[in-house]
C-alpha cells in the first residue's frame, strides 16, 4: 500500500469518526418522533399495577423516599408497592403494601438481583398475579420513575416495554467520587435516546438495556422466567 493510498484511508476513517455524534443525533430524533407518535398504549387493558422496588436495603432512608414519592402520585390504576430485601435489613417500611424478604435458604440458577425477582415472580404466580392484563414495573432504589412513566408504561400495549428514568440519589453532590459515578451514568440515557429507542422500539431487537423501570405483564414474566444462569442484565434476559 502506498503512503498515499493510506492516507486516503486514514482521511475516510476520521471523517466516519466524526460522524458518530451526527448519527447519533439524528437516530436520537428517530427515536424520541417514534416514541411520541409510535408509542401505542391502550388504557383500560390493563386492571393491575404492582410496583417492585428490588433491594439489598442497605439505605433505607433511600428506599423509603421513593416509595413516598410514588404514594404522592396518587395514581389511579389498582396498584401495590412491593419492597423486596434480602434478610437482617430494615423492614419496616411505611406506605408500601408488601416488604418480602427473600429467605436466605432460597435458591435457583440465578444469583443476586435476578435471584430476588425470580422468588417474587413465583410469589405473584401463587397469588394469580401471573396474568397478561397485570403489569409489573421494576425499579432500583436509586432510580425513579416520573408520575408520567408510570403511565405510560401501564397503559402500553406491549408485553415488555423500558424507558429512561433519572437518579433518585443526591446526583453530581457530595464528593469527587460521587460526582464522577454521576456523570459516568449520564450514558445511560445517551444510549437510551440513541439505542434503545430505536433497536428495541422500531427494529424489535435489544442492543441495550439498563434494567431500572422495566415494565412487563405478569404472564410475560411468568412465560420467560428469571430462573436463567444470570448475573447481571436481568433485563436483558
């Protein structure tokens, strides 16, 4: 290859660097017009909300100020709040309507995380919860879902559907390292506007996922399972 050859190439490949960001932008808009156009939902489908704060309940104080934000909503669907921890932490959470502890003599495939949201799933199977006009909306005790989200995916007309939530903690304060792992999660919603609006909304086919604010029924729940050698991504799943 000539010099002049692989500069010609080296001059291609940085122009296509420097794109990135403009085909970002523009997938980005792709992505919001189909949210707010193509987005069906479909109110009255649905008769069941059930809220499922899932913990190792290590900050209590957290977890129980998203649960009162929720109660603040007053929504009007049928709905419960469900904080899941795990055993010897604080349990005795106001406003919520059911604090499970998942036993510690509990096991399955997988571990974690996945393992508390596999026992609740069987937990709403016994309660016939397990049904496809119940929706079930998972959210972490450092994220929180707006009033608006919650409706929007309640009402959905989607087994499964995921949008971007916003930090419930003290986001950018309190030190250099809390300010750096703040900033660091701002990509999340970069790539939930670039990515995940159009690969999971328009193609069909996740590229990305976050986990916090996934929405599904209860029988899409029941079908899929968390019962699966995970990790981490649970929502990927």
């Amino acid at each position: 290859m000539t010099d002049n050859s692989a500069l010609f190439i080296l001059q291609w490949v940085l122009v296509a660097f420097f794109l990135i960001p403009t085909v970002e932008c523009l997938l980005a808009i792709i992505g919001a017009t189909w949210s707010a156009c193509g987005y069906v939902q479909r109110p009255g489908k649905f008769v069941k909300l059930i809220i499922q704060i899932t913990t190792v309940g290590k900050e209590p104080e957290l977890v129980q100020r998203t649960v009162n934000t929720l109660r603040s909503y007053k929504l009007s669907m049928p709905h419960e709040i469900w904080v899941v921890i795990e055993p010897g932490m604080f349990i005795d959470y106001e406003n919520a309507d059911e604090v499970i502890v998942v036993p510690a003599s509990y096991t399955c495939r997988p571990v974690d995380k996945a393992r508390a949201l596999e026992y609740t799933r069987i937990l709403r199977r016994r309660h016939k919860l397990n049904r496809a006009d119940v929706k079930v909306l998972l959210v972490d005790d450092d994220t929180l879902p707006s009033r608006s989200y919650v409706y929007k995916a309640f009402n959905g007309d989607y087994d499964i559907c995921q949008g971007v939530t916003v930090p419930n903690r003290w986001y950018a304060i309190g030190g250099w390292r809390h300010f750096l792992l703040s900033h660091m999660d701002d990509i999340r919603t970069r790539n939930c506007l670039v990515y995940c609006s159009c690969t999971q909304g328009i193609m069909q086919y996740p590229l990305f996922v976050h986990g916090e604010g996934l929405c599904m029924t209860g029988r899409t729940e029941d079908i899929v399972t968390w019962d699966r050698p995970i990790v981490a991504s649970d929502d990927l799943v």
